[in-house]
C-alpha cells in the first residue's frame, strides 16, 4: 500500500466523528494529502446531497456526515475534493479515486445502502 492509500479496518469503518471540528479537520487534512486547496469548508443540513464543492473550493458537508461511520464520510470528502482536479466521474476521476481510497466503490455502496441518500 502506498502512502498515498488508506484501506479501513473492519473496526475503523465502524467509529463515528466526535464533533463537527474532526470532520472539518479530516477535510483539511484529505485536501492536503490530494494537494487542493480548500479555504472554506462549512457544515450545514443538506437535504439531498452529502456534499458540495463550488469551483472556488469551497467545500460544504452535510452536517448529518457526523452521524455516519468515518469511512463513508471520508469517501464523501475525498470524492468532493477530487472534483476540484477531475471534474466528472469519468476515467481520470475513477484513477484518482483509486488512488486516494482503493474501496472506494464499496464504500459508495454503503453509503447509498446505509446513508438513504443518492450521491
């Protein structure tokens, strides 16, 4: 595994964020190992979508991501600031994807399966 991957422990996708500013630094901290910049990163209730990512970088979080397990709201952050050097989900965003969180897609899934969201 490259420094550059994480892959979750069964333990690990089962913790939950302990507050809003864990969530906001984890962003942080994804935007600094892609290389993006992100100056504002705000937390507010969404209604049908985890995340946003203007083309400013500025990145919004659904405030119920705090209620999720952390792997799907890494895979969350991670995929909205992927956005910001791949724009769609074509080939380039897939590699990126891969890169940063090779079970991305499983992770996906959870999300759509447990989150009762579309993403």
């Amino acid at each position: 595994m490259s420094a550059n991957t994480v892959m979750m422990k069964a333990a690990d996708y089962k913790a939950k964020w302990h507050d809003a500013d864990e969530l906001k630094w984890a962003a942080r901290h994804w935007a600094t190992r892609i290389g993006v910049k992100v100056p504002q990163i705000h937390l507010r209730l969404m209604k049908t979508k985890w995340a946003s990512m203007s083309t400013a970088g500025r990145l919004t979080l659904n405030i119920d991501l705090l209620l999720l397990p952390k792997a799907l709201g890494e895979f969350v952050i991670v995929h909205e600031l992927v956005h910001l050097i791949a724009p769609n989900h074509g080939k380039v965003f897939k590699s990126f994807m891969y890169a940063y969180l090779p079970d991305w897609e499983e992770r996906g899934r959870d999300l759509q399966l447990n989150g009762h969201r579309d993403k």
